[in-house]
C-alpha cells in the first residue's frame, strides 16, 4: 500500500473550514436583508456650465451633483438623480454596493475553503494498484 504524501494536520483544517463558514453565513445573512437596492454606485459629479464668465471656466466647477455609475451594455455610464429622488436613491445605491462587497468577501471565503478541502483531498488520496 503507498503512503499518504502529504501530512496535514486534519483538526487544524476542520477549525480552520469552521471558522470560514461561520464567517461566510453571517455575511450571507447579512445579504438576505429584503431591502430594495438600485443598481450602479453612488458617484459625485462636478460640471462646467459653457458660460465663459462663469467661475466654472476657471476651474472651479458646479457640482457636486449626485449621480450612478452604471454599467450598461458593457460599457460604464453616468446617471444623474433627480434631487427629489436622492435621499432614497443614494440610499439604496449605498446597500447595493454594500451587497457587492459582501459577495466578493463571500467568493474569496468560498476560495479559501476550496484550498482547503484540496489540500486534505490530495493529503488523504492514495492510487491504487
């Protein structure tokens, strides 16, 4: 019989698997909230106005006005809010992006645990004959 090549320490990885998951269903929880979300990421935007006496034409711009970066069709676009719309739009950008960053620190838990579970796969698997 050929000898396991690789020796973990099994426990090690299992309080390791526990903790990542622990941390990945409280982030996963943290998702399932129910609250409504718009799409795209909150964004200040600061403008020229075209009037050449403007203090715009020197630089100093209007703004800031509230605006979503948007990716549409592949490609990235600037959304203004209407100010009667901001307070609540702004908000429910803010928990999108909240809801984005959640996700990739799920996928890099759910890499982690995959690393893992490959190594005590290749410590614990032996060919036969």
């Amino acid at each position: 019989m050929e000898k396991v090549k690789n020796k973990i320490d099994i426990s090690v990885v299992r309080q390791k698997l526990s903790v990542l998951i622990k941390k990945r269903t409280g982030y996963i929880f943290s998702l399932v909230h129910g609250e409504p979300m718009v799409h795209g990421l909150p964004h200040d935007v600061f403008r020229k106005c075209g009037k050449g006496n403007c203090k715009c034409a020197g630089g100093i711009l209007h703004g800031p006005y509230p605006a979503l970066s948007v990716n549409k069709d592949g490609k990235q676009r600037i959304v203004m809010i209407k100010k009667a719309d901001a307070g609540v739009i702004l908000e429910q950008a803010n928990r999108y992006r909240h809801y984005q960053e959640t996700l990739a620190k799920i996928r890099r838990i759910n890499k982690e645990i995959d690393e893992l579970l490959e190594q005590v796969k290749s410590a614990t698997t032996r060919s036969y004959p």
